[in-house]
C-alpha cells in the first residue's frame, strides 16, 4: 500500500450511519464487523480502520465489506473528518516527509590481470 486512496462518502436513509466507498478492497471478499466496545485485537487492515474510527470518538460501530466501510455514530456526533481519515490511512509518504534511501553497495574491485 502507499498509493493515494480515494473515499466518497455517501449518507444513508437512516440518521447517524455513513456509507464510505474506497477505490481499494480492505477486506478481499470478506466482511468484518466491530463495536466500540470490544477492544480491536488484530493488526489486518481492516482492524487498522476500525481502530482509527474508534479512536477518532464518536463511533459505535464499523462494518468493513471489500471496499465499503459504513460507520454507524454515536448519538449526537457527526461525520466530520472521517473521509479525511480513511483517505490518510495508507499513504506513508506524505508532504514534507523525507523518503528514506537506502544505502548502495560499492561494486565490487575488478581482479587484476596476473
């Protein structure tokens, strides 16, 4: 990963749940769901965005099905950030981030003719 993710972020008929479709399958095939009040344990990329948005505050619930990510929210908040968040989640080299290099090796001296 590292390359830019694009969100579009799509409220549903019912309040309090927004739909965010990424250009990039988090899950594969599968779907995982997680609430707010059972710790996240695993490392997976789909764990890594559930962690986020509940780290975030606000969230109750996230529900991870290939490329949609829909977040249901706590009473009273609202969504703001979120796209921004999902969007900013894989990029590793950002804006004024220096890209490492990684150090050459000398070639190797020619032998000498005998």
């Amino acid at each position: 990963m590292g390359q830019p993710v694009t969100v579009v972020e799509k409220f549903s008929s019912r309040p309090g749940v927004v739909r965010y479709e990424l250009n990039r399958s988090i899950t594969g095939m599968g779907h995982e769901r997680y609430r707010a009040d059972v710790p996240v344990l695993g490392d997976r990329p789909p764990d890594q965005v559930a962690r986020a948005l509940f780290e975030r505050g606000g969230v109750e619930s996230v529900h991870i099905n290939s490329n949609v990510v829909t977040v249901e929210l706590a009473r009273g908040f609202e969504p703001t950030g979120l796209k921004d968040l999902l969007e900013g989640m894989f990029i590793y080299y950002r804006p004024g981030v220096e890209v490492p290099s990684f150090p050459t090796e000398e070639p190797a001296p020619e032998p000498a003719d005998a």
